[in-house]
C-alpha cells in the first residue's frame, strides 16, 4: 500500500551562490570549492563569466552553478539545490535566529 508522507517542519541555514561571495562561501561551507569558471552570455547577449563551486555531498561531489542555494542539512552536511526547487521546498524564516 503506498503511502502519503510530508517534510518535517525544520529550519536550515541556506546561502546563495552568486559567483562573488567567495569568502562568505568559504565561512559558510569550508568544504566547497571553485573548480573553474565559464564564459555564458547574460540577458543581453554578452558574455559574462560564470563560476562552479563542487560540494562534496553523502552522495559523492555534486556541482553548484550560480544562483543555486547552498544547504546545510540537519546533520551538518551541505548540498546545492537549484533556486526554483529551493522557494518551493522552503520560505524564509522570520526569526533568524537558528540553534
């Protein structure tokens, strides 16, 4: 019989990756690293450089393009989540204090 379940409701400690918030980056998720950067174009057709972060995740290393959020997860662990996936799982908390 298949079930029906739902997320717990907790809090975790997310960052966006904006391609120039290294060292907030760095304080944040110490185990993340730039392994390169890109040429794209931006919303006007020039091109702009775009930066990859690698997050060593349980699941082995996943990439991190800008704009994605960084996850600190409830053990302690960070994983990248696109942004659309990220304000459909979660909503800020207006109480920012976090334990």
């Amino acid at each position: 019989m298949i079930k029906r379940y739902k997320k717990k409701p907790i809090v975790i400690e997310a960052l966006k990756w904006t391609g120039n918030n290294t060292s907030e980056m760095e304080a944040f998720c110490p185990t993340a690293e730039l392994i390169g950067s890109r040429l794209k174009e931006n919303e006007w057709g020039i091109g702009v450089t775009a930066t990859t972060l690698c997050i060593p995740t349980l699941e082995g290393d996943h990439m991190a393009s800008e704009g994605d959020y960084i996850i600190k997860g409830v053990k302690g662990e960070f994983y990248p989540c696109k942004e659309d996936i990220f304000f459909m799982t979660y909503e800020e908390v207006q109480d920012a204090s976090i334990d």
